[in-house]
C-alpha cells in the first residue's frame, strides 16, 4: 500500500454513517491555506439490473477562501475487518469501476461555490449478481507554494461510495449469511469495564447493515442488563469485528452473555459465560471480617459457658448446704 493510500485511510469517512462530510482546516495549521470541500450525497445506493444505463450527480463546494482546482479519481472500494477502507484488494471479476465514467475528471470550484460532477453508469449484460462498489476521490491539487517551507504537504481526499446492487433472482443464493465466529468476554486489568469482542461475517453477495444487542442473564436466566451493538455494513464475503462493553458490573457470580444481531432479513445468536469475581482487596476484608466475626462468637461462646459454669458451681454449693 503506497503512502496515498495511507493518508486516504487515515482520513476518509465513515462508511454508509454521513450524508455529508466536510474536511476543514483543523490538523493542518503549517499550511497557509487549508482546503475545504463538501460532497454531496456521499453515498449513493442504486439497484440496478443488467444492461441498464444511469446518471447520477454530485455536488462538490468550496469552503475554503480561495479557488480550489480538483482531481476526480475513481478506485475500487473493500474493507478490512476494523471497517476502515481497503485499496489493496484486488476485486476483479466485481469491480465497477469500467461501468461508470467521470465528467470532469478535473474541475476548478471558485471560492463559495458548488460543481456538478456526473457520474455516467451503464451495467453490463454478463455483470454478477450482488453488490459492486466504488469510491469516486475527490482530491485538491495544490501548488507546491502554498505550503509553508519546509512543512509537510499533507492534502485531505474525499470521497463518495457508489454501490451498485445488481438483482437478479437466484435460487442458490445464500439464504443464511450471517454467520458469528466469535464471540468472547474479557475483563481487562484494573476498574476497567468488561468487553466483549464478537466477529461477524457476511457470506451474501450483497452488503448488509446490521445491528443488535447483548443480553447479560444471572443463573436465574432474568436479564440483567442489556448493551448495545453498534449498527454496521458489513460487505460481501467480508468478516467484520465489533467490541461493546459491560459499563456496570453485575454482582459477584456466573452470568450468560447472549449476542443477538443481524437485519429485516435474517439474525444470528451466540452465547457466551463469563464469570465476576471479587478483587484480591475484597477476598482480604472479607476474610479478615470472617476471621474476626469467629473470633467474637468464640468469645462469647466461652463467657457463656463460664458463665454457666460458675452459676452451676454456686448452686451445687448451696445445695451442699441445705443436706448439711
């Protein structure tokens, strides 16, 4: 992965999460002039069929304070297992990217204005069934003037998924896709909370957006908390991962964690037991309060049976007394 490639990660949106994004001049005070752009829409969705052709647009504004020139670029799209963007896949045999053209690919948006950019579509008769994405990258071309000397030229990209779902009916089609292969509780070192970590894959050709929650149950099965999943995409034949955590810690004993996702179409549960136990400081106080609570009974037990003892004494002696 070249270094674009990595700055374009670092910085690039959530996917499917913002309708619009906007990059301004935080983080990038040693360049005189920060570039400022929004797109909009960010994403676009579209069912599509084979051989249908299509138009789409976005609308590109300038922020900034001064005349912004821009390079449209048009890349693959894929995601790693912690959902940030992967350019390193090689995707052939679903890539998009031959199914659209860019006009223009170079543009110059003036200070507090927008251009259109045009995206044409045309879905060939041969293209698979499922979901084909693309990322439309939207990058400031600045002069090597505009940066202060001797400082990083360090540019922001943008960019616009475009998923194309291409439907076609097909018996064979995955119908359970979700698929948990891992879910597992860890209590990290310390006061910190319990996490939970779960892995979730996709096996459908299309993506899917799924959410969920878990269930803390006592070993009485009544829930005793409840924690929310996140809500994420998950793409095709993509494994994802998820870390929620137990933000108040139940009291000590054997507790269920049941996670339940998925969406209108399907849901997926898995289970997993976990224990909480009391920290070396409550096993001290508690045995040292144990200790000294069987002390006292001790010593009670024995002044009472002294007691007894005594009163026994006098009144065998007073008895003695009278025979007498």
């Amino acid at each position: 992965m070249n270094f674009k490639q990595k700055i374009t990660i670092s910085i690039l949106f959530l996917f499917f999460l913002f309708p619009k994004i906007t990059f301004g001049q935080e983080g990038f005070e040693e360049q005189k002039k920060s570039p400022s752009i929004t797109i909009t829409p960010s994403i676009i969705e579209i069912d599509v069929s084979l051989g249908q052709t299509l138009e789409k647009g976005i609308t590109v504004e300038n922020e900034a304070d001064f005349a912004m020139p821009i390079r449209v670029d048009l890349n693959d799209y894929s995601q790693d297992e912690e959902g940030l963007p992967d350019y390193s896949e090689n995707l052939s045999g679903r890539s998009p990217v031959s199914w659209i053209e860019i006009d223009p690919v170079n543009l110059i948006v003036e200070v507090e204005s927008t251009r259109d950019v045009n995206l044409k579509i045309a879905v060939p008769e041969e293209a698979q069934l499922g979901s084909h994405l693309a990322t439309v990258l939207f990058k400031p071309v600045l002069p090597p003037e505009h940066f202060e000397p001797h400082s990083s030229h360090v540019i922001p990209y943008i960019g616009a998924i475009v998923a194309l779902n291409v439907k076609i009916e097909d018996p064979d089609r995955q119908k359970d896709y979700l698929q948990i292969q891992k879910f597992s509780s860890q209590k990290p070192a310390g006061s910190e909370p319990r996490e939970f970590f779960s892995q979730i894959k996709n096996q459908d050709v299309y993506y899917h957006k799924i959410e969920g929650e878990i269930e803390i149950s006592n070993i009485f099965h009544n829930v005793v908390e409840t924690i929310k999943v996140d809500g994420a995409t998950i793409l095709p034949s993509k494994t994802k991962k998820f870390a929620s955590k137990l933000e108040e810690t139940p009291f000590y004993g054997k507790y269920t964690a049941k996670l339940k996702v998925g969406d209108q179409e399907q849901r997926a549960e898995q289970t997993t037991s976990f224990w909480v136990l009391p920290s070396i400081q409550s096993v001290i106080i508690f045995s040292f309060v144990s200790m000294l609570s069987f002390f006292l009974i001790l010593k009670r037990k024995n002044t009472k049976k002294a007691i007894q003892i005594l009163l026994s004494k006098k009144h065998h002696h007073k008895d003695k007394k009278k025979v007498s």
